[in-house]
C-alpha cells in the first residue's frame, strides 16, 4: 500500500517533499554543491575511489555535515569494504540511513535499496546474470515501494557504455517494469550516459 500524501488541513496544499539523487562521487563529494533546502538526499552508491575504509569514512564526515534531514545511501562496485566487512558497514556510515536489500520509510515515502548490479571486472557487489540477480531483486516487496535505489541500471535505460552495448540488468528491467513500478527509480553506475529520464 502507498502512503497518502501528508495534508496540514483541508485548506493547504499537499505537503511536496524535495530529493536530490546523486550517484557515483568516487570520493569527490566534497566539490559537490547541493541545495540546503532538501528534505531527502539519495546516493545511488560508489562513494569511493577504491572501497577503503578511509574513504568510508571521510564520506560519512561529509555526509554528516549537510544540512538535509534524510540522507539515504546503497553501495556501489567501488565500495569493496562495504562488501567485504558488512558488520562495519553501518558503523562507518552512523551519518546516513544505509540500505542493503531493505526498505526504509522517510517522509511518508518507501525507499528501498540494493547494491547489486551484473559481474563487471572483479568489483564489488556483483551477481551473475539471471537466478542470482533475480534472487535479490525478488526480495523487493511488489507493492509499496514508492522510491528504488539500486546502483545499477535496468537494462535499456541509461545503461549504454562507449562501445554502444548496453549493460544493465535484465531481470532489474522486468522486475521494475512489471511488479515493482516504483514511483522513481534512482541509480547510477554507467557514466556514459548520467542523467534522467522523465
């Protein structure tokens, strides 16, 4: 079920929330300029260079520091310490609301969030295409998700590298497209074609 919009009284309008969804910082958050007046920030992961737990870390000062009230965060590839040492995970990110295929519910919106994305190179949060990817992403529950942080890209949007291939991940598409049908899907991972899509 989807939360109701929030309503002070029957004379004021409907409450709107602010997001800002940035992905793929590799560590230069800092040179980041967002706007102060958000109620939500979401990061769609790689938030390091190299998955160090320094840049863990110095990521968490950063994110400690922002004057926005929600600041919601999945991992990405690059974060290798996040995947090799979960029970530190969250005590290195105690700045943020850090998310691995679970759901959390802030503004009277449901996030959900997952790192994984289909095997590139020897990075970090990577499944095989097919059984094991739709294993994960059958743990996403089919109604109620308004909002899906998922490092990567379904495949077919956004998700177009250089040489033309396109690299998302299939069963993200048809479990998006067919049961999820979140109200936003945020994610990044494929620079070759940041952006959004309205």
């Amino acid at each position: 079920m989807k939360p109701e919009p929030v309503k002070e009284s029957s004379e004021k309008k409907t409450r709107k929330v602010k997001i800002v969804c940035i992905s793929d910082t590799h560590s230069e958050h800092w040179s980041i300029m967002l706007p102060e007046d958000a109620d939500i920030l979401i990061v769609a992961g790689d938030i390091s260079t190299r998955g160090r737990v320094k840049e863990i870390q110095e990521f968490n000062e950063w994110i400690g520091s922002l004057p926005i009230k929600h600041k919601i965060v999945v991992a990405g590839n690059h974060d290798f310490c996040l995947q090799d040492m979960p029970q530190m995970a969250r005590s290195w990110l105690s700045n943020c609301t850090y998310l691995i295929d679970e759901m959390v519910t802030v503004e009277g919106l449901n996030i959900y969030g997952s790192p994984w994305q289909p095997t590139f190179f020897d990075w970090a949060f990577n499944l095989d295409r097919g059984a094991p990817l739709k294993e994960k992403w059958d743990l996403i529950p089919s109604t109620g998700v308004d909002i899906l942080v998922t490092h990567g890209p379904p495949m077919g949007i956004l998700d177009k590298v250089y040489e033309g291939e396109r690299v998302g991940c299939e069963e993200l598409a048809v479990a998006v497209k067919e049961r999820i049908k979140p109200r936003l899907h945020v994610f990044g991972h494929i620079h070759e074609e940041a952006g959004r899509l309205d």
